[in-house]
C-alpha cells in the first residue's frame, strides 16, 4: 500500500487555496435536481468517489445527466418525481449520502424492484431505522446476509405518507432523505424523530436547500417533528445553482497557520466584516463553519476579509474543551493538531462518529498514541494531553500513519506532519493510503504541496 512522506513547511505558509465544492450539497442538490420539473445546471459542483458514485446511480435509474468535470459542472433534468427505471441494481460504495439518499429516492417509483449494495465498510455503518421507517410506508425488503444492512432487495410501492417515526440519533441523514422525498408521497405527511441528539445543521442544510427549490416545510426548531404538504413540485427558476465550497476541507487549512504561522486565503469564502456583524458560521449553509466560530472565541485562530476570508494564528495555543456534536466532521481536524497545543485538548458529543467510515473515536486515539501522546477515548469524547518532548522523539525516528479507509483522517494527520518538528525540513510523517482522500478531495495532496512551494517564494 502507497505511503506518502509529508513534507513540512519550512517557512510560514501563505498563499491561497481553492476548495472543491461541499460533497453534502452536491449529493442533495442531484437529488432535489433528478426530482424537480426540468434542467438544472449544479455549478462548483465536487467530483470525488462518493458523487461520482451518486451520478452513476442517478444515470443507473435513467436520468439524463451530463457532467463535465474541466468546469465542475454537472446538468441533470428532473422528472418531476418519476423514477424512469423500475429494476436495475445499485451500488452505493462506502457513500453515506448515496446509501442513504438513493434507498429513499427508488421508493417513490410504484412497482419498483431494485437490488443494492455496498463496499465491506458500509455494510456495517447504520441503515436499519431508515430501512424501518420506508417498511412503514409500505415497501418491501429483502436482507440477503444481515439485517438492516447492506446488500438488500426493496420492492417499491410509492410512499403514502401519514404519520412517519424515525430514529435519526445514528445519522441524520436518514431524516434528510425522508425530507427529501416526502413532497411526492400521496398523502401529507408528518416524520417524527424518536431521537433527541439529532444533528440539526445537516437537517437544516436539507431544510434551507429544499427551500431553494420552492419547497416549505413545517418544524419545530430540534426537528423533531416536520410536516411536509405531499404532492407540492420542486422547481428551481434560476436554472444554475452554485455549490458552496467545502467547509469541513477548509478546516484543515484554517489551522496550517497555527502549526507553521503565516496567513492563508480561502478562496470563495467572501465576507465583509465592515458590513456583516454575523459569525461566519451564519453566512453558510453547511454547519461545519462553527469550526471557526469554536476556535476564533478560543483565539486559537483570527480572520481578516476584504472579499475572500485569511486565516491566521491568533493570540492562544491552548488546548481547548468543546462538544463538536453538530460539526464533528471537523473534530479530526482539531484532535490531530492537540499535540502541539498547550494543555489538554478535550473534544466531546462525537459517539456517533463511531459508525462512520471507520470508528473515527477509536481511529484518531489509536494513532495520537502512536505519536507519544496520552489519549483519553470514551464511548462520546477523546482527550488528549499533548506530550511535545515524546512527538519529536517519535518524529525523530518516523511515523507511519494508518488512515483506515478514511479520508478525514489522512488529510488531519498531514496537516500535523507540515510542522517542521524536526527544523530541519526533513519529513518525518507518512500517511498510508493517501488516496482514500478522492472520497470527497481527490487532489488535497496536490494542494498542499503548491501551498508549501508557494510558502517558499
């Protein structure tokens, strides 16, 4: 398996760098485009694994799509709910918004039979309580190995509608696809969420963009219980919808000037602090951004704008408590830096990250040891308490680490391994798969190395 050393910067980092497009977003956005009444163009739209395999199984299902991938611009056209194909099989990879997103979407189409199926990783990651709740709108399921998981049979009867219960504590995104499709059920309907831990930025990323397409819907704030009024059509006038840039990809540049100092540009991040006095995280859909928000009121980070947003050091390198429960797709990025922080780092709300593309609680503990580094882990928080002297001991002699399939954790443990520990430039950090990364960044490594060459100028 390819191991890829980590070169450190060697002077401050500066320079600007341009994210691809949000994978949440773009995964919804093909789903709300396949069902609206005509052609929408999805512009910084990401190609990466989890959408390529969202496209596939879209075309699969006998959408017109055209995708070019030069301009990040893919044309879908919607059929106003239908489903063109009634039997064909789908393979969802390890893609949590496709495995998700894409059950949920086949069960509108009456008389459907369709088989899917998944990478080894996904077989095991949580389906059941979204698989129940679509059971209770009258469609049939087929396990061929494990119960509420990967591979199954579903036989598709459209979706009534009434009253639905679901458990989203697992992954809110069983809620989302519910929301999603609920507009083409035959009756109102009404989903109760028997959780009380539910992610709500992710709901509310589905909320707000299902409203771009001129779809209300009825909530309380928590989620917990949503009314959807049933044949009500998608419809989105503008015809190009532009996709955010990814906010979780942007956090691990946000904290490369905490570990080599310097001033970095994101690209597409525009803000004017003279006329906006709302946190950043108010200015985006994706939840994520109160990665910023945690950090800048810990002063670990500060941020200057005139048009594009900068990021700097700020006036702290303490290690930090915070519940990262609605933005913990960015505690990685947090926990691999915690060994040069100062003083323990404790990161709590997280024990759903557990059954994401790996136990990422598990994951992240497993190799801050193998850095030197004593690390608390229990079953919804991870505890670090930073050991400097043993980091650069193990730097010394070289650190392999092992990213478990997981793109999250490779692209945090290489920004760790761009801290010159050594002050010498010698790399003393390699990540093992690096690759993993085209799930939802296919060219972060290239991106990083044009930010240290640009450093270097």
């Amino acid at each position: 398996m390819i191991e890829l050393p980590i070169e450190p910067f060697t002077r401050p980092a500066t320079g600007s760098v341009t994210l691809p497009g949000s994978k949440s977003i773009t995964n919804r956005a093909l789903i709300l485009a396949a069902l609206s009444d005509g052609a929408v163009t999805l512009r910084n739209a990401l190609f990466s694994d989890d959408t390529l395999i969202m496209l596939t199984a879209l075309r699969k299902l006998g959408f017109n799509i055209t995708a070019d991938e030069n301009s990040n611009e893919i044309n879908i056209v919607g059929l106003n709910g239908d489903i063109p194909c009634g039997e064909t099989r789908l393979h969802v990879g390890n893609s949590g918004t496709a495995a998700r997103f894409l059950t949920a979407l086949i069960c509108l189409k009456e008389k459907g039979n369709y088989y899917l199926d998944s990478d080894d990783e996904m077989e095991i990651r949580p389906m059941e309580d979204l698989i129940n709740a679509l059971v209770s709108q009258g469609v049939e399921v087929e396990f061929e190995c494990k119960n509420g998981h990967f591979p199954f049979k579903l036989k598709t009867h459209r979706l009534k509608g009434g009253r639905i219960e679901v458990d989203a504590s697992e992954s809110s995104q069983f809620l989302s696809a519910l929301l999603m499709v609920a507009p083409f059920a035959i009756n109102d309907t009404t989903i109760e969420t028997k959780a009380t831990s539910v992610r709500r930025p992710y709901v509310y990323l589905t909320d707000r963009m299902m409203n771009h397409w001129g779809q209300s819907i009825s909530s309380d704030n928590d989620y917990q219980e949503t009314r959807i009024k049933a044949q009500a059509n998608y419809h989105y006038s503008n015809r190009h919808y532009d996709v955010e840039p990814d906010t979780t990809a942007a956090s691990y540049f946000i904290v490369l000037p905490l570990l080599t100092e310097g001033k970095i540009k994101i690209n597409g991040f525009n803000y004017d602090d003279n006329s906006k006095g709302s946190l950043i995280s108010q200015l985006f859909l994706q939840g994520d951004t109160r990665f910023i928000d945690a950090l800048e009121n810990a002063n670990l980070i500060s941020h200057t704008s005139s048009g594009n947003i900068s990021f700097q050091p700020g006036s702290s390198k303490k290690g930090i408590e915070q519940n990262f429960n609605e933005f913990s797709d960015t505690f990685l990025t947090l926990a691999a830096i915690a060994p040069l922080l100062e003083g323990k780092t404790r990161i709590t709300g997280i024990e759903h990250t557990r059954h994401q593309e790996t136990d990422r609680i598990a994951a992240m503990a497993t190799e801050l040891r193998k850095l030197g580094q004593k690390v608390i882990d229990e079953d919804d928080a991870l505890e670090i308490h930073p050991n400097r002297n043993s980091l650069i001991e193990k730097a010394r002699k070289g650190v392999t680490i092992e990213t478990y399939k997981d793109h999250r954790i490779a692209m945090s443990f290489a920004i760790l391994g761009c801290a010159n520990l050594l002050g010498s430039g010698k790399s003393w950090l390699r990540i093992k798969d690096p690759y993993c990364c085209a799930k939802t960044f296919p060219h972060f490594f290239d991106v990083l190395k044009k930010l240290r060459i640009d450093s270097l100028q």
